[in-house]
C-alpha cells in the first residue's frame, strides 16, 4: 500500500516537475517580452501572463507534493542526519 502512493507520489511530481519546466521555458523563451506593450501576443490562446500564473501554481503544488514526499521518507531522513 505504501509502495503503490509512493511510486503515485514519485509519478505525480515528475509529471508537474515537466510540466513547470515546460511552462518555464514557453515563458522565457517562446512568448516575447513586451515592454510596456498592451497588446498580448498569446501562444496556445494565452498571453504570458496567464502562462506565468499557471507556472506559479503548479510550482506551488509541485512543492506541496515535494513536502508529502519528504513526510513519507521521514524514518530514512532521519537515519541521515
């Protein structure tokens, strides 16, 4: 039962870890910066902005996970330090 969560939990974090590294690299470099510019030039519907948000919140998520993660490995963690 452990085991199933913790291969979900690993499963879980590396699917958000490549989706904020994707929405990383579409922030930096795929939509332009636009100093100033009002008009939005959107990717895939959304202007950067909205990709940016996105990016924040399933980095918060992604953290949230990181933490049940490091919750579950307490007893090896502990054995470490």
């Amino acid at each position: 039962m452990k085991r199933n969560f913790n291969n979900t939990i690993n499963l879980i974090m590396l699917f958000l870890s490549l989706f904020t590294v994707s929405t990383g690299f579409i922030i930096w470099f795929v939509i332009p910066r636009g100093h100033g510019n009002p008009a939005c030039t959107p990717f895939a519907g959304m202007c950067r902005h909205t990709w940016a948000s996105i990016h924040a919140y399933i980095a918060l998520i992604l953290i949230v996970i990181m933490v049940v993660h490091l919750v579950l490995h307490y007893r090896w963690l502990k054995k470490l330090i």
